[in-house]
C-alpha cells in the first residue's frame, strides 16, 4: 500500500478547485492507497465544523459528501498550523477526521516520496 497526497487551497470562492483534490483523494483511497488532504491558504477553513457542508460546484457531487467519503474510506485531513493559526483556527474547531499539522510532518511525507497532487 502506497500513500497520496493532495493539497486544496481553495474554499469558498472556488468550490470546483475545493473539491477536485478531494475526489482525487477518494481514488486514490479506493485503491488502497493511504489518502491525505492537506489544506493550506484558504483551504484550511473545509476542515472547520459546518463550512463545506453547503459547498457544491455544479456536475461535481456536494463536497460534504466527498469528505464523508474520504474520511469513511481511512483518509486523512490535514490542516497547515502556519495558515489555521493567522485565521483563528484551532483543533476545537474542526470536523472530526480532521487535525491541524505542522511543515515538518508535511516535508517528512514528501521527502519520504508520496506523491503530491497540487490543488
């Protein structure tokens, strides 16, 4: 079993690139790859409680939906500590599946060779 990551910048103003990385992920979950989305910039705020749940971009499935399924497929979530901590965001505000990392975890990954698909 292989990892993947994939990295969404995008929240609100933009549900199509919040949402593509996310369904990647689910791919890469259901051939039994280990999934990881990580959130940066504006990203960080679909791992808080409520904010992806009205999130749908036309033709795409709603991403609470694709989370959901993510999340039940053994993925991961995981939110920048550099881009949570300018925006108020802590680990009481995030969906469960969801916790805030820092660079060194998210370099470790890289430099251990998961691949990373960019958002």
């Amino acid at each position: 079993m292989g990892r993947f990551m994939a990295n969404v910048t995008h929240g609100r103003e933009d549900p199509e690139r919040a949402t593509l990385p996310f369904i990647i992920a689910n791919v890469a979950a259901s051939a039994d790859q280990e999934a990881i989305v990580l959130l940066t910039i504006e990203g960080v705020w679909l791992a808080t409680k409520g904010y992806a749940d009205d999130l749908h971009h036309e033709g795409l499935p709603p991403l609470r939906e694709v989370i959901a399924s993510l999340l039940a497929s053994g993925g991961e979530i995981w939110a920048c500590s550099a881009c949570t901590k300018p925006r108020g965001i802590t680990e009481e505000d995030l969906i469960d599946g969801a916790r805030i990392v820092a660079a060194p975890e998210v370099v470790a990954e890289l430099v251990g060779g998961t691949p990373l698909f960019p958002g």
